[in-house]
C-alpha cells in the first residue's frame, strides 16, 4: 500500500512535489493549517479561485460568473459537490463535464505552480486532451482567474442525466447585444469531441451581425461548426443524434439572443 503525506502548507505541498514522485489527492487538503487554495476571491476585475475550493464553495459564491454556478449546480450530487474540487474537475480534463464548457466561455485562465516558478495559461492551452493536461510532475494546479466579463445574455443546457459522471454532451452560449447589434459572443460545445469547443474565428465573424441578421444565417452559422463536432459512438447514443442535438442547442441559443 502507498504511504501519503499531509502537507500543513502549500509551501510544503508544492515543495514535497519537487522532491518526490508524488499523486495529488485534494480530499486531504482541508487538513493543511494555512491553504490558500481554498479561498475565492475578487481582486481588480477578475475573481481568483483557489484549485481546492469545493464544487460548492464555487457554485455558492457570489463572485463566480452565474454561467459557472449554474453549470456546477446541474452536476453530480451534493456528495460528488461537498468533497470533489474545482482543481480535480479541471485536472480530470473531462470534455463532457460541466466544468469546463463554462471556463472555456468565460476564458479563464490558470495558474500552475512549481517551487521555484509559476506559468499562467488560458484554460484552453492546460488542456491537452481527454484526461490530459499540461502539468508537469513537479507542478500543481494553484489557482483558476476569471476576468470580469461584459455579457449580458446567458444560455446552458446539457443533455444527461445527473446519475452519469458526467453529462453526455453540453452547450454553453453568451453574448453582449447592445443596440440590436452583437457586441461580443461566446458558443462552446461539450461532450462531442477530445477537447471542448471554442472557436474565436468563428465568433469574430458574428460580431457585428444585428439581432435580425444573425437568426436569418442560423443555418450558415450551425454549417461552421459542423465540421468541429466530432463525437464518440457509445450505446447511450449515436454520433448522429449527438450532432443533431448540439446543433439544435446552438440554434435555440441563436433565437434566443
Ligand atoms: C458519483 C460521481 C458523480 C459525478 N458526476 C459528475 C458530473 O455530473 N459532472 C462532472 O463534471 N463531474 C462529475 N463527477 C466528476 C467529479 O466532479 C470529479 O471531477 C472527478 O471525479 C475527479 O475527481 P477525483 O476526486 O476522482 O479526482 P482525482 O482523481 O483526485 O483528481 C484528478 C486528477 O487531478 C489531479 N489533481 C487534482 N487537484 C490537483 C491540483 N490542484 N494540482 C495538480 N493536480 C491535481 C489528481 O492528482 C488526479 O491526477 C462525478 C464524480 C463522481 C464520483
């Protein structure tokens, strides 16, 4: 059996991690005396929330983008929310989860910490694929920063249950539309490829577009990302249906706006 140590720091984690080949296990990280993981807060404009803070301590704080809460409160159960963190969530690099979708949207970004170093990235770029990311072994997640955002119009829905692990597939749409004109807008696709979906060439091409213009070219729009949707056949449900209900999702958002 493996033997585990409790750091009683993050220093003492972070150093611990330079030394030895060592897994990280967040349950234990309440145990620490002082972890700084744990605390979320809004500094400037952006809210910085500590890799350890729990599924529930994020979707119940008032600082955290409505989007992200929304998205943490469809997932598991108060179980899976109380005792898993956000850092596991994201390190877990699940594309059908609900973490991500809403990260990509918001462009967060992370903070990945060494002993001696520390390298901040778009959520995007930490996430290499399926259950991979870009961390090193001597590195951990320390914190995730949200910038605050200029979007007014908000859209999440997932298609699964809550008994899955995680969702089936997931869509997740925001926009800023001022004077009947769109300012800015975000559409991410989750559960239908290796890696969540963002495309910003695809979203440049839209702003601009009046509220009228960008519902009449619903189908040229669903035409874009056609081609990025690439899901697994599995025994829940077909690639086809998988497709069909994604691009359904973006069209509802679209009408929506
Ligand atoms: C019953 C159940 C239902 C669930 N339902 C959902 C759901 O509906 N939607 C959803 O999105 N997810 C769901 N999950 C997934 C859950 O939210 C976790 O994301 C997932 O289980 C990973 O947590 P873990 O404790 O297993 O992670 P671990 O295996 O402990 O962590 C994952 C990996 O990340 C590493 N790691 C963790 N924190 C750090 C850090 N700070 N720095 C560096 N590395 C780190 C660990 O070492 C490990 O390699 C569910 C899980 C369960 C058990």
């Amino acid at each position: 059996m493996a033997d585990g140590i409790i750091p009683r720091f993050y220093e003492e984690a972070v150093s611990l991690l330079d030394n030895k080949e060592l897994t990280i296990i967040t349950d234990q990280a309440d145990l620490m005396i002082k972890n700084p993981l744990n605390i979320i807060k809004r500094k400037k404009n952006a809210v910085h929330i500590g890799a350890t803070a729990t599924l529930e301590a994020v979707k119940t704080c008032p600082h955290v983008p409505e989007i992200l809460r929304k998205a943490i409160a469809s997932l598991g159960s108060p179980k899976v929310r109380h005792t898993r963190t956000i850092g596991d969530s994201i390190c877990y690099a699940s594309p059908a989860g609900e973490t991500l979708p809403p990260l990509y949207l918001l462009e967060a970004e992370v903070v990945c910490q060494k002993v001696d170093n520390e390298r901040r990235m778009p959520i995007e770029a930490f996430i290499k694929g399926p259950g991979e990311t870009v961390l090193e072994e001597n590195e951990s997640l320390r914190e995730i920063i949200i910038k605050k955002q200029a979007l007014t119009t908000f859209y999440y829905k997932k298609v699964g249950g809550r008994k899955a692990d995680v969702s089936k597939i997931s869509f997740t749409g925001a926009a800023l539309v001022k004077n009947q004109k769109i300012k800015d807008i975000r559409v991410v696709f989750g559960g239908v490829a290796p890696c969540v979906i963002k495309k910003p060439e695809i979203e440049k091409q839209l702003i601009g577009l009046s509220r009228y213009e960008i519902k009449f070219k619903r189908e040229w729009i669903k035409h874009l990302y056609e081609s990025y949707i690439k899901p697994l056949d599995n025994q829940e449900s077909s690639i086809e249906y998988k497709k069909d209900r994604s691009l359904k999702l973006l069209d509802d958002f679209i009408l929506n706006l």
